[in-house]
C-alpha cells in the first residue's frame, strides 16, 4: 500500500466517495491529512479508520456513537472493551425496538381480522380508546 494516497486513491480503495472522506475529516472521525502542493496525502491509517467506520455503520451505530467508539473512552482503552460496551447498548436498543415491532405486526394482525362495518364499530379501534381513556383517569 502506498504511503501517501490521493483522496481519490483512499476513496477508491475504500469504496467510497471523496465527499465522504472530507465529510468525515470536517467531523472528526478522520485525522486531518498531510498536504502536499495543496493535495490531502493519506496513509494505509486513513483505510483502516474508513474500514472501521464502515463496519460500525454496518452494525447500526450511527456516526455519534462511531465518534464515540474513538474518542469516548480513556486513552489506551482496547479496541475490544470499546466496541463491547457499544454494542451491548445497541443491543439492548435493537431489543426495545423489536419490543415495539412485535406489538405493532400484534395490531396490525388484529385489525386484518376485523370484520365491523364501520370505523366507530370496531372493536380494535373502540378497545384502544378504552385503554387510553383508563391509562389518562
């Protein structure tokens, strides 16, 4: 790998675009190059950081809790103990979410089952306005 790399080279390599990268410089998750005659030189670090980023965009963490896996720990953290601590967070959050699904695809099989002719007649509709009216007395 060379040592200095275009910005075009990195995205290329990378399999992203050069917005992208200067995106992420302007918000810190990249370290500001080296320049050359006006040009952004990269190392084979800038790849690793990008792969690093790509992985955790993967696995749903947004770009907030990416600047947080790099920068939001102690210095000498290990990488692994970081990236846990993340993760069962995103776990956890992933739960909840699924937590709200099943009870939405609940509703929604509920209200294929409905056979009432009118809105006002619905039991599916008329029971959630009982639950709510208890849930506000």
């Amino acid at each position: 790998m060379a040592a200095d790399m275009a910005i075009g080279e990195v995205a290329r390599r990378a399999g992203t675009t050069t917005p992208t990268i200067r995106y992420y410089e302007s918000i810190g998750l990249l370290p500001s190059p080296t320049r050359a005659n006006g040009r952004r030189l990269y190392d084979a670090s800038a790849l690793q950081r990008l792969a690093v980023i790509e992985r955790a965009q993967q696995a749903g963490f947004t770009l907030g809790e990416i600047r947080e896996l790099f920068f939001g720990f102690v210095v000498g953290t290990p990488p692994a103990e970081r990236w846990g601590a993340l993760a069962q967070r995103k776990l956890d959050e992933l739960e909840a979410q699924l937590t709200r699904i099943r009870t939405m695809q609940g509703l929604l099989r509920e209200g294929l089952r409905c056979g009432c002719l009118t809105m006002e007649q619905c039991a599916l509709w008329i029971s959630g306005a009982a639950r709510a009216e208890s849930t506000n007395s």
